[in-house]
C-alpha cells in the first residue's frame, strides 16, 4: 500500500469516526442541539413539565464562564474568583473544567453566552470520547462497524445520561485516546506517541480531576499488566517513564491550588464518603426478557444500571474467540489491560463493600484525595471501558461471519438494542435563567470591592447566586461548590436572620456590603419587612432580577481594645497532657480537640493563677481557619468548683475579618462583659447532631483547634 493510499485510509477512518461520534454525542442529548444557547438537559421525563436546571448545571455553567473570562484577563490567578468570598483558590473548591473551557473558549468570547458554552463542552466532551473509544476498538481490532457500536455502547447509555448534569464525572475525554498512544507506544516506542500519551493524561486531568485519578488508577494497573505480559512493553519501560513524567510535569501547575487549598483548609477529614454496591455493575439477567420488553413500550431514558446491550458483545466475542481461536487477531495483552483497569476501579468505586481492603482508605493520605468524595463515580471509567471490550467482543463476532448481511444484522441489532434499553424517547430541556440581564444601576454603583449576598439562601439559592453572579461579576458571600470552608448550615443559619445584628457581622465580617433580596421566595416579605422596620431602605433593582438591594448600614463603633493578660504563671488545667502547643508562642503548632466522645466535648481550662478581671478570649489559629469553634461556650470561675457562663453561642460567627487581614494569622475573638474569674473555660456549646443531613448548624462540626491561647482582660476606659 503506497504513503498516499495509506493516508487517505486514515483520513477516512477519523472522519468516519469523528462523524459517529458527534452523531451519538447529538443523539444523546436530543433535543438539546435545538436550543443550545438557552436551556441545559434535563433528565426528567421528555414529556413532563418543564423543569428547572439542577444546581451543579449552574455551577457548571459559572465555571466555564469563569474560566473564560479569567483566562482572557488574567489566566495566572484563573483560580481566584469571585465565588466563596473571602476565600482565596476558590476555582479549586471544585473541579475547574479548564480543560473543557478551553476548546469552547473562542465560543464563549465572541458570544458571552454561559449556556452555550456549557452546553457545546459537554458535546465535546461527549463526542471526543466516543471517537477515543472508536479509535481504541479499531486500534486494537481493525473493525470499523465495531467500533461505532462501542461508541453507541459508551455513550448512548443510563450511566452518561444519569449524570448529564455532571459534566465532571460524565466523559473521560482523553482516557480511550490514551489506550491508543499507550497501545502505539509500546509497538513503536516513538516520540511522538510519548509526548501524545503524556499529554492525554494531562489533558484528563486538567478536564476532570475525577477522571483524572480514574485514568490514572487504569492506566497504572494496566502498564503492570503489560509489563508481566509483553516483551515490549518491557522494552518501552524508559519511553513509559518519560511519558509518565511529562504527564506528571503539566499536572503540576494545576495541582498547587489544590495543594494550597488542602493545606489551608485541613482537608484530612472526609466527612460522608459515598461507595458503589458491588451489584451495580450488573445487568438484570433474571427477566432480560420482560425487561426488555418494559424498556421498548416505555422508551423513557433510563439514568442508572448496567445495560444487558454492554455486556451481551463481551461475552458473545468470547464464546466467538473460544470456538475459533485466533491468536495472531486477539491482542490478549491489550485486552487484559484494559479488564485491569476496570477491576482497579471498581474495587476503589465500591470500598468496603467488596470485602477486600477498600483502595480508597489506601489513596486517602494522597495530598488532595480528600476532595474526591464519591469514589462510587469510577463506575463510569468502569462503564466506559467495558464499552470497548464490547467493541472489542463485536469484532470477534464480525470476524467469524461470512455474509455480509449477518454481519450488518448483528451491528444494526446491537445499536438498537442500545437504544431500547437505554431509552429511544429524547429527554426532557430545562430552561436557563437569563443570563444576558444588565447590572441595575444600584447594583453597579456599590463599591468595586463590596461583596454581596442573595437572601433568602438554601442549596438550591447558592447556585443560582452564583450564576446570576456571572453578570454582575461582584464577590459572592455565599455561593456554591464541591467544598464549603464555611458549613452551608452555619451560613444559611446566619442569612436567612437577616437584617438581625448578628447577621448584619456575618456580612461585614465577610466583607459584604449589601445583600441581594429576592423575591420569589416565602421568606423575602419576612426580611423586607423586618428590614424597613429597623430603619433599613429596600431599593428596587430591575424587573428582570425580580429582587431587591438592601445596603448595610455602617458598622457600630468597636469596643476599646482589652489588653492580652500576662501568661506568666499560667497553668493549663484541661486537657491534662498535650498542652506545650497552646502556650509555646508558635502558630505552627496547633493543639486538637475532639467534639465529640464518651465524655462529651473536649475543653480547654486554664488556671490564670489569680483571681482577674476578664473580658474575652482569643483563639489564635495560625493558618487552620476551620479549627475556628463552631459553637462555643465560655465559663467563669474564681475556685475552680463553681463555674459561671461568660459567653455562648450556638452559631458563631467564622473568623472572617483576621482571615481577610492576615490568613496565616487567623484569630477568633470571642468578647463578653467584664468579670472576675481565676479559671476561663471554653469549648464548643454541645455535641452536635450525629445525622449528616441534619439542619442544625453545627452538623458536621468534628475538632476544633488552638495554636495559641490569650485572655484579654478589663478594658480601657475611654477619656470623655
């Protein structure tokens, strides 16, 4: 075959590819491609009431508008944005999406549209990765047929649609294209595939950091299979190191925000960590036919499961290789490394369900690892590559026909089974928000810096501040992510007090100016109401924000300063061991205490050596702003025995303010009026609630911290 003819074959396997590929992407997503600029997909049911977008599409929808706009004004600090205010790397409390930004980047700048963006990024990251599929099935098999079915098999199915609004954890763009400059490595150990694998894995990364460690886990298992297994992958050992480093080199400079964010944030407790059950990846064997039957008269799209279309291929291409063993056209290694990485990340999906030790609990002191939550998504790396066995089981089963007509009957008939079982009926559009609407001149006028916040606020409210936010581009109290620093429960508590005055310091504290009033919930008359009643002017913003703009009335006057007691003499009293780090003068060192236990929170008691005025507490934190107490409970003795409430609260404020001024310094200063004491207590209010879902503010509220501990004493008497 001449140079020409082989590059025009070539040209017509991607382009056959690349035209399957966004034909499933549009299929999958139908009717989205009919309104692309103005509503996100919906999994609901096509011919049920229109519904709204979920809260992570609008989160979705922010990240690419943010990114976009960062990147064309500031692409070094793209991870400082105008979410979670005060905090800094806010980008990094999620996954940044900058690898999906960038291909739609041009897009979004000549139309500003956060939906459209949005929307063509799913599409192509659905469409890249039914052609990476392709090209793996037809890499390893040489079928073409094959290879679209797989496609269909990866991407028309419950597990991309069940998480259409997850773009995060939907595609593993670049993960079936990494297999196949992996599998071309090893054959040729060319430069070129070097550069092209490391950068595939990077790419993965930097699209998804879900799919990122998904690949990596996959990968992994697979190069110590070919290792085990092939001759050459042992001789490309040094062209896999390199690849493997170059990957490493271009994950890096995403991985510092991460880094910062874990450290700054003491990101060692996970919290709820969700698995998979180890029958999830099963199809419903036990009435395939009356379920089948079921999914063709309903058509509805299912959003979960394992499909009987996935497996079917599998096992009829090894019953096929069994019969007529042919050696030469089964690249068993590729194919046992490709199964290695399914069964990696499977056995990390489920954990502890599967009986064996749980590979999760083994990654989790990974710095960073404990923003991945939900280890039960590597079901769909999982669901992914078992669409290209499925290509891969086709092909046995093409190669063993003869006729041409059985061969389309059995493509034909897989692709429909596909799209009886995964639903043929088009889901259902949900309109967007408007996005297009200008600044309300009140709302233009505020200072550049003021930060606000929309009231009344819930899970559902944050996002759609948030996207809201991408018109008028100001700070953002309470917005939306992955990671809260401050818990939703704390926040929510505080805001939807308002105009109260210990809401009024939550929003100062914040650096908030001004709160956003909409109008379209219950509570709003409460607040506006209450709000003019204290003295406090509503103004009208446009109809279109169907909201109104409350400014914040100057801060009260601060107390006089108290004067820090000398330490000298002090002594720690409770705990009774561990206690140098509270007293030896270094914000490096920081003391933890437990909430929760037998006895009841931990406290910490210190004798002052005498009997002294005071008139607060500070709890120095150095860098560790969520140690800050939660809740707290400040007590008073002057023997020891008999112990007096000084200060309490069931909902402290967060330590914003010396966040902001310093955030390696950071300080809670808890003040109350003047008394006598010898001994000062304090520890959180009370245990909170064990149920995870539970509304109390303090859900979730495990240790709190001490780097140093001062008590201030009387104040000073202000000269008339």
């Amino acid at each position: 075959m001449s140079e020409a003819t082989a590059a025009g074959r070539g040209l017509r396997v991607h382009a056959g590819a690349i035209a399957v590929a966004l034909a499933v992407a549009l299929a999958e997503t139908w009717p989205l491609a009919t309104r692309l600029d103005s509503a996100f997909p919906s999994q609901r049911a096509a011919d049920a009431a229109a519904p709204s977008p979920g809260p992570d599409q609008l989160l979705i929808a922010w990240i690419h508008a943010s990114n976009a706009r960062r990147l064309g004004e500031n692409p070094l600090h793209v991870f400082e944005t105008n979410n979670m205010h005060p905090f800094w790397h806010t980008l990094a409390y999620s996954e940044n999406l900058l690898g999906l930004t960038l291909p739609v980047w041009p897009v979004h700048a000549a139309w500003k549209n956060p939906v459209l963006t949005s929307n063509l990024a799913l599409l192509v990251a659905l469409a890249v990765s039914a052609y990476g599929v392709q090209l793996l099935v037809i890499e390893l098999t040489g079928s073409r047929a094959a290879a679209a079915v797989a496609a269909v098999l990866a991407i028309y199915a419950p597990g991309v649609w069940g998480r259409i609004d997850q773009m995060h954890v939907t595609t593993g763009v670049a993960a079936a294209l990494a297999f196949v400059a992996l599998h071309r490595l090893i054959r040729t150990r060319r430069l070129r595939h070097v550069v092209a694998l490391g950068m595939l894995l990077a790419w993965q990364a930097w699209a998804s950091l879900h799919w990122g460690l998904f690949l990596a886990l996959g990968m992994v298992a697979g190069v110590l299979v070919l290792l085990a297994a092939d001759r050459d992958a042992r001789r490309a050992l040094p062209a896999l190191a390199l690849a493997a480093a170059l990957a490493a080199a271009l994950t890096v400079p995403l991985a510092l925000p991460y880094l910062a964010v874990a450290r700054e944030m003491d990101l060692t407790e996970r919290g709820m960590v969700a698995f998979l059950s180890p029958a999830a990846i099963l199809p419903p064997l036990w009435r395939a036919g009356a379920y089948l039957v079921e999914r063709a008269a309903s058509g509805e799209r299912l959003v979960s499961g394992t499909t009987l279309a996935l497996w079917l291929p599998i096992a009829a291409g090894l019953l096929a290789t069994a019969v007529a063993w042919r050696p030469r056209r089964v690249p068993a290694a590729a194919l046992a490394a490709i199964a290695a990485g399914i069964a990696v990340n499977y056995w990390y999906a489920c954990g502890p369900r599967l009986g064996a030790p749980p590979l999760q609990r083994l990654l989790a002191d990974v710095p960073g690892m404990t923003l991945v939550r939900v280890p039960a998504r590597a079901i769909v790396y999982c669901q992914l590559m078992l669409a290209v066995l499925a290509g891969c089981g086709t092909a046995a089963v093409l190669r063993r026909l003869r006729p041409r007509a059985a061969r389309v009957a059995v493509v034909v008939g897989l692709v429909a089974l596909a799209v009886v079982e995964a639903g043929w009926r088009g889901g259902a559009l949900a309109p967007a928000p408007g996005h297009g609407v200008p600044v309300p001149p009140a709302l233009a006028r505020l200072p550049a810096d003021c930060a606000v916040a929309e009231i009344p606020t819930d899970f559902a409210v944050q996002a759609k501040a948030l996207y809201r936010s991408i018109g008028h581009g100001r700070p953002l109290v309470n917005g939306r992510s992955g990671f809260y620093p401050v818990s939703p429960f704390v926040e929510t508590r505080h805001l939807n007090a308002f105009p109260s005055d210990d809401a009024q310091a939550y929003l100062r504290a914040a650096g908030a100016c001004a709160v956003i009033v909409r109008l379209d919930a219950p509570a709003s008359r409460r607040i506006l109401a209450a709000s003019q009643a204290r003295g406090l002017r509503p103004r009208n913003l446009t109809a279109a924000y169907d909201a109104m703009l409350i400014v914040l009335p100057p801060a009260p006057p601060e107390p006089s300063q108290a004067p820090r007691l000398a330490r000298e003499g002090w002594r720690i009293v409770e705990p009774a061991t561990d206690t140098a780090p509270l007293v030896d003068g270094s914000l490096d060192t920081l003391r933890i205490f437990r909430v929760r236990g037998a006895d009841g929170p931990e406290r910490l008691a210190i004798d002052l050596g005498r009997v002294q005025s005071v008139s607060g507490v500070d709890v120095s934190l150095g860098t560790h702003f969520r140690r800050y107490l939660w809740t707290y409970r400040v007590e008073g003795s002057v023997d020891g025995a008999v112990w007096t409430t000084l200060a309490e609260s069931a909902n402290a404020i967060p330590p914003f303010a010396s966040y902001r001024a310093d955030p390696t310094r950071i300080v809670q200063r808890i003040r109350f009026p003047p008394a006598r004491a010898r001994f000062v207590r304090l520890g959180p209010y009370r245990s909170p609630p064990r149920d995870p879902y539970s509304l109390a503010p303090d859900a979730g509220f495990f240790t709190w911290g001490v780097a140093e501990i001062d008590v201030a004493g009387a104040p000073a008497r202000r000269s008339s």
